[in-house]
C-alpha cells in the first residue's frame, strides 16, 4: 500500500501479473481473487478481424455515407 493506493504481484514461471487500484474502488479480496483467476494470453496478441463487415442499417446505400437521421411518420 501507498497513500490510497494498493497493488498485488503474483509470480508464476517467467512471468509476473500486478494489479493495482485504489483503496476505495477496489478491496484486497478482489485483487486477490483477480489474481487467482488470471491466465496466460493467448493468441498473436491482436483480435482477429470480424469475419465479415458488420451491418449498420443507418447507412444509405447511395450518396456520401452520411447516417440517415430521418424521422418518419409520428415522430
């Protein structure tokens, strides 16, 4: 602890994890189970992309692009 502040450190093989949070956010049992729980990442370490372009449904199909901020009938 320092001030209002507290960190753990959890060592495992290689690696280490350290959480850190103030005294009012975040109590020592929570750190200490966020500890317990972490895993080693996995992956590149980037997300991969979404497997196709996501659907806006505010978009015009011409035009610049701009959201389509009509309102129709009753308001």
């Amino acid at each position: 602890m320092h001030g209002s502040r507290h960190d753990y450190t959890a060592v495992r093989g290689d690696h280490y994890i350290r959480l850190a949070g103030q005294l009012a956010d975040v109590d020592r049992p929570a750190l200490k189970a966020a500890l317990a729980g972490a895993r080693p990442a996995t992956g590149t370490g980037t997300p991969s992309p979404p497997p196709r372009p996501v659907e806006r449904g505010d978009l015009p199909t011409s035009g610049d692009g701009a959201p389509d901020n009509e309102v129709g009938p009753g308001g």
